[in-house]
C-alpha cells in the first residue's frame, strides 16, 4: 500500500507544466526587484543539485494540536512576502554565461504546500524519506515545499527549502515567519536587506582577503591521502511503512527516481538527546559541538572495524555560521561556510586524545574567522562559463575525492520556542538535516529545542538499508555516551 501512495506523491512532485513561464501566478508578489548574480557559493550547490542527490534542506516542527492546511498555505504565502528572496528563482540563462542569475518571480509559479496522511510512525517515515528524495526545481518558484503531515498525535510541518536559497539557519527563520503568520502576528524582526546580508559572504580588502585565504587553508587543509569512506552497507532497498494517504497536494515541482521502491533516495532517522545532560558531562575544554563532531568520528570508525573496514585519516565537514552576532538568526539565504576537522589514528586513541584534537580545530576556525574565504576559494574557477562549470562536480571523483569530507555534522544550535498559535500549539519537537551525497553519503542536523538536542542522520540509500542506517544510529548513541 505504501508503495502505491508513495508512487503517487511522486507523480505530484514530478509535474512541471511545460508554460511556467507564462502561467498567471497564484499569488502576486511584491515588487523587490530582485536581480543580481549568484554567488560562487550559490554556484556551486545549484551544480551539486540532482534528481540523484537533491541539495535540500530540511526543518521539520512537530505540533500537539492538528494544522489546518489552508491555513497553512497562507501563512506561507505570508512568510515568503516577508523575505527579499521568497520568490526567487533562477533566470533563464544559456552555456556561454558567466554565472547563473537570480530574478523574482511575479508570483507563486507553483502551489508549495502537500498535504498527506500518515496513520504511523512508518508512514510518516516514509513520506518524510520522499519529501527528502525529491528535487525542488531552481527555475521555479519558490524553492520551498511545505508539507503538512496530520498525524495521530499530533501533526508536523515539513519544510524543505533548496539549498541554493538558503542554509540551515535560513531555512530555521523561513519556518519562524510561517509559525508567525498561522498565530496572526508579526514575527518581530524587520528582514535584514540582502545588501547587508551579502556583505559578509566573504572578504572586502585586500588585507583582509589575504588573511582570510590564509586561515581557510588551515581549517581545510588539502591532505596528502584522501579521507576514509564510511563502509557501505545497502544490501536491504525496501521501503517501510504501510496506510499512508495523500489526501490533497498541490502541484510541486522536482522528483525522485524510484523512492516508492526505495531503490535511490534518502533516509532519515532520529535520535533525542537529553542537552542540559551532555553539556554537564563533556570534556573540560570541548564545547557540547565538539563532542558531537568527536561522536561522529568514533561512530564511523566504530561502524567501519564491525564492516571490516580500516580506517585511517576522518575529515567531517562542519557548516560554519557567518552571520553578524546582531542578526545571528537572520536572513533566508546561504550564509554559512565550511571547515573540516580531521582526526587520524593516533588522535582517535582515547576519550581526550580526540575531543583534544577536534577542539583544538574549531578553536582555531573561530579564532581566524577563516571560513569567510569560501567564496573567494570558489570564484577561483574565474571566467568559466555555467555550462562548462555545472560539469565541475562530476570531476571530484578524478581526484580521489581528496576535496570531499567522510560525513558533515551541522548544528544550529539552541533554538527558541516555535510557537504556532495557541490553536495549534507550539513546537514540541524539531528536526533538521543537512544535504548529503555520494561518497559523503552521511549528513547529520542538530537543533535543541527545551534541552532536548534532536538529531537527525540523513544517510543517501547507496550508503545504508534501513537496517544499516538504524545501526549506525545506534553506534552514534553509544559513541556519544561513551566521549560523554
């Protein structure tokens, strides 16, 4: 049964009218005129974004109360109003072009708001795993999907947002204003203009340019050997669930190839940790982020010793915030950056030898400010035009994959409250995950929301069944308690 409704929910996601382009939006939106290049970062994720590994991000809250989807998709509408790039989409554009462009649509070219049914725990797992596996089309917009899931204790609102509007913190302030908009009241923050928000994508001067390039080649050092891949254990394609319904889900545009079967995609699996417990009982000089980047690199090699795997050098790429302190939660748009924390054998030997050598890492990323020298180590590419630059990512396998980390861990950190109304209640659960793909076939999301820390591990279906993925789970809970 779950196999039916999720190949029909696919047929949704797959429709794209052939006349976007000319169709009367189904709401207008305001004139912001926005019209400006993307950057190299932007660049880069809409390259990486395939129906084989979609660039998503997904936010997911869950409620006590049951949401009403017209409601919802008013809200929205609301919410997208309210930021600069709500109605984003790519421009047309051709191969010889330098950069692809950003342009505002005149309305909403597509409905974004699915609403299904899930009678259990396994068919939301499993429409939430669709939800992941489906591509949001760029040239359409908006690059979000909302997708309200009534469940029998309580439902839960999804959002995935393409990664090319927006990271994880963007994503987290678009599900803000939606909260807002459902109660009937302003969210509280003026959006921050782009102009603003652009300025810290990267360095300005040249000292500062300098230095920046510097520091980031400190926090992601180019290694001699490439890292160790986590070892693949996919034997088990079968989708679980059963009873799902899709009771109304308006037209969205991207796909998945083969979910309903299960044979591509992505999975999602969950773990809740008790926060005020693990920050009480981590290392002296380890922040509660250290210890969870640490549990990541004692889980794969944990995961690889029981595959009979060995493993050398680990490289986790950790998602670094480079919005202003002021408006640390602002902006719907990419303003994160990378570093990696890499650990070899020696430093994985004790408790305190590892979380040693990952804080002494973070430190140093934080002391430098390095990550802001992303977007110039990208635009490094130069004058290439965008139909030879989208052919870039296909090449990583040409160099061992040296440039591609084992796993990425991103944290959001401690969250206020998500309230939806008092109709709906507030948030009593959040979830949030980061984009994966192959070889990094692992991406793990954390967000404390009440001194609960939720963790979400979203593993690429070549990586792990459903057993392995849960395994895995299990092997980071231990590993976790064990540096705890």
């Amino acid at each position: 049964m779950i196999t039916q409704v999720l190949g029909a929910a696919v047929e949704v996601l797959d429709t794209v009218p052939d006349d976007v382009a000319a169709r009367t939006p189904v709401v207008p939106a305001a004139d912001g005129g926005l019209d400006r290049p993307f950057t190299p970062l932007e660049g880069m994720l809409c390259d990486l974004d395939t129906t084989e590994f979609p660039w998503t991000v997904q936010i997911e809250a869950r409620v006590a109360g049951r949401l009403d989807v017209d409601a919802v998709r008013s809200a929205v509408v609301a919410a997208l109003v309210r930021h600069p790039m709500g109605f984003a989409r790519r421009a047309p554009h051709g191969p010889p072009d330098a950069a692809y462009r950003w342009e505002e649509a005149a309305g909403l070219d597509v409905d974004p708001v699915v609403e299904v049914v899930a009678t259990s725990d396994a068919d939301h797992a499993a429409l939430r795993d669709l939800v992941l596996s489906s591509r949001i089309c760029v040239d359409v917009a908006p690059l979000v999907r909302a997708w309200v899931m009534h469940r029998p204790d309580g439902d839960s609102l999804v959002l995935a947002v393409s990664h090319v509007l927006a990271d994880g913190l963007g994503a987290l302030r678009l599900l803000r204003s939606v909260a807002a908009a459902l109660a009937g009241r302003d969210d509280g923050v003026d959006p921050v203009s782009l102009d603003e928000a652009l300025r810290w994508v990267g360095p300005t001067t040249l000292i500062d340019r300098a230095v920046s390039l510097g520091g980031f080649a400190l926090a992601n050092p180019v290694q001699r050997t490439p890292v160790s891949r986590i070892a693949v254990a996919a034997g088990d394609a079968s989708t679980s669930g059963a009873g799902a319904q899709v009771d109304g889900a308006g037209s969205a545009a991207g796909g998945a190839d083969d979910v309903a079967e299960g044979r591509s995609g992505f999975r999602l699996h969950e773990l809740v940790v008790d926060a005020a417990g693990l920050s009480s009982r981590r290392h002296a000089d380890a922040t509660t982020n250290d210890l969870l980047v640490a549990a990541l690199h004692l889980a794969i090699e944990d995961h690889n010793a029981d595959h009979a795997t060995e493993t050398d050098r680990i490289g986790v790429m950790m998602p670094v915030n480079l919005r202003p302190a002021p408006w640390r939660d602002e902006v719907v748009v990419n303003l994160a950056s990378m570093a990696t924390v890499s650990t070899g054998v020696a430093e994985r030997e004790t408790p305190g030898s590892l979380l040693d050598a990952v804080a002494r890492q973070t430190r140093r990323v934080k002391r430098t400010g390095s990550p802001r020298a992303l977007d110039v180590v990208l635009a490094g590419g130069g004058p290439l035009p965008v139909g030879l630059k989208r052919f870039l990512p296909m090449l990583l396998p040409l160099t061992g994959d040296r440039l591609v980390d084992t796993a990425v861990l991103s944290n959001l950190g401690r969250t206020d409250p998500v309230d939806f109304g008092p109709e709906v209640g507030p948030a009593v659960e959040l979830w949030f995950s980061p984009p994966a793909r192959m070889p990094l076939g692992v991406g793990i999301g954390a967000a404390t929301l009440d001194d609960r820390l939720h963790l979400s591990f979203r593993s690429c279906g070549a990586q792990f069944d459903d057993a392995a993925a849960r395994g895995f789970v299990e092997t980071y809970r231990r590993a976790l308690e064990f540096l705890g």
